[in-house]
C-alpha cells in the first residue's frame, strides 16, 4: 500500500487497509499550527498483533497514525513509510485519523466471528495525543466497548484521557479496565528535547493521582529508561518515588528499544544533543533493537527494588478488575480540569 493508492491515483489494486476512495480530507489548521490531518475511512479497525511480536496482548485499536508528541524514540515511526510518508517529522506532523473508527469498532464487535477478547489501544501511536482533542474518537471507542462490556486497555502520555474519565468509570462497572500513564523519568531538559510534543512528567502523573482519587486503579509504564541521560540510580528512585505518591497501582520498567525507523531518528538527534554518547549507544545497541539483556535486568532490578521500598510492585496479570461505584465520588479540581485541555 502506497499515499498514491489512499488518494485514488496509485491505479493499483485496492490497498489492504483503506479503500481507494478514502481520503475524505487533507488539511489543516490554525489551532494545529504546523500539523496535517489526512482524514481517512478504515476498512477494519480491530488489528491481530503479529505472532512473533513481544506485545502481552494480541488485539489493538488504533485511531490515529502518526503522533504529535513527537517523541523521537517512537517504535511506530516506521509505520509511516508504509503510506510513503516521512518517518521524521513527517510522522510528528502528518496525522492519519481514521474518522469512523467508533463506527466500525461497533460493527466489528457485534460480528458472530468476534470473542470479546482484551482490547489494546495507545500501544502504537497514542490516542489521547493532541489530534484526539479536534476528533474525539476515543468517547465513542470507550462507548462501543462498553456496550459489549469488552475488556480493554489505555497507555498514553496524554493528560487528555481524564476528559474521559466518566466514560472510564462507566466501563469499569461492567467489564475489565486497564489504564497505564508511561513516565519514564522526571528530567524536564530531557523531557523537552526528547519527548516535546507531550504533557511534563509531572502533570502525567497529577493524571495518574486524578484517575486512581476517581477509583480506576493506574499502573505507570517507566518508559523508555534512557541508557547514559535517563538511567542513574538517583534518577531512577526519584522518578519510581514519584510514580508511588502520584497513587500508581504498580510500575513497570522499560528500558529503550530502536527499531528501524525509530533507530535513525533517535541517533541523529542523539548527535546533535549529545555526541559524546553516539559510539556508546552504536556498541550498546549493536546486537539489534533491543539493549543487551544485562542492562535490562539491572534497570529491572533496581526499579523494582525502589518499588519495594516505595509501597508499590511491578503488573501483573488481573492487577485491572472491574472498579465499583465509590460511595463518595471526589470531584475534579479545577487545575486537574485545566490538564484535559492538552
């Protein structure tokens, strides 16, 4: 599948995931200064996660792709060169949303083949990025799940999720609710050169207190710890204490991977912000994607060791259940309501 074929002039057979004729709009706008919007109508929307792939689930929704948090470490960069586009700055700024994703959601839940398996979503671009704000897909994806009381899970860096937060508590009565905030440290220099386009490390996690004070249990993905900039003890017990009185109901290391695509991106910013640190990362990252597997249990072991201390643990299975009704619902606070506008 090509751009071309998605705005009708490829002349080729029909792409696998768009129809020829499902380019709606392209545009864009004043309120999102630098960022094009390809409006698109998806074939299918519920994605099987490929067998070989590491992910814990086996099902996705994605209603966007691209992302406008332009974090330059994102795994899904080379998503973008499947419909010729740049997998730069062209994935920060050339979002693909998929218009009647609520819709088809519906259609396909309600087929007979379809089992009410878990539901994954924020796991490629993230759904609560700023694009969600204009679009508001999510309400009617959350709605859709509900109806069928079909489990489902939300990782985003978005604070934008607690405009949601109703819809959250409404699911979480009849089915099972997985939220997780990923905060991977607490360095504000860092944070905005690696990560611009997303909500501080801070305001995250007043989103994580926010959610777990309004009874949806949070989990924090410490992700991505950032080999030499993200990773020393210090910063590592300062983010995990940090995560533990922001109310997380566990936290769970990651440490960075650089898949093709995301590879280049990262180590061209990284030798421009840090070259000091280019030939460390090309022998750390030498043997493929991932870091060694001694740096992965050492990250590992002492997260989980300042998670001890701090009160809290790493997931597990069944950690989201199904939230009762609180008996005394606590209301947003004004600054809280102040973060849904990210």
């Amino acid at each position: 599948m090509r751009w071309t074929n998605l705005s009708g002039d490829g002349g080729g057979a029909a792409p696998a995931l768009f129809g020829t004729d499902s380019v709606t709009r392209t545009f864009d706008t004043p309120e999102f200064r630098g960022i094009t919007f390809h409006e698109i109508r998806a074939r299918s929307i519920v994605n099987r996660v490929p067998g070989a792939s590491r992910m814990p689930f086996e099902w996705t929704v994605n209603p966007y792709r691209g992302c406008s948090h332009a974090c330059v470490y994102c795994f899904a960069r080379k998503t973008h060169s499947y419909l010729d586009l740049d997998t730069g700055t062209g994935f920060d700024s050339q979002i693909v949303v998929k218009v009647n994703a609520p819709e088809l959601l519906r259609r396909e839940l309600a087929a007979a083949r379809w089992r009410g398996e878990h539901i994954a979503m924020g796991t490629n671009v993230d759904c609560y990025q700023r694009a969600e704000g204009r679009y508001r897909l999510m309400p009617g994806i959350i709605d859709a799940l509900t109806e069928r009381a079909n489990p489902f899970s939300i990782l985003t860096k978005g604070t934008l999720i607690l405009r949601d937060l109703e819809l959250l508590r409404r699911a979480a009565r009849v089915t099972e609710v997985g939220v997780s905030v990923s905060v991977g440290f607490l360095d504000s220099a860092l944070w905005r050169t690696v990560e611009p386009g997303t909500p501080a490390p801070e305001r995250r996690l007043a989103a994580v207190r926010t959610l777990t004070d309004h009874g949806i249990s949070c989990g924090v993905l410490m992700a991505p710890v950032i080999p030499f900039l993200g990773d020393s003890p210090r910063q590592l017990r300062a983010t995990v204490e940090a995560v533990a009185a922001a109310g997380a109901t566990s936290v769970t290391p990651l440490a960075l991977h650089l898949r093709p695509g995301a590879r280049e991106w990262f180590m061209a910013w990284l030798a421009e912000h840090h070259p000091h640190l280019v030939r460390r990362y090309e022998s750390m990252y030498a043997g493929g994607s991932y870091a060694p597997k001694w740096y992965q249990r050492r990250i590992t072991r002492q997260v989980h060791e300042y998670a001890a201390e701090a009160g809290i643990g790493p997931y597990a299975p069944g950690a989201h259940r199904r939230v009762p009704e609180p008996a005394a619902s606590p209301t947003l606070a004004p600054e809280h309501t102040q973060l849904t506008l990210l």
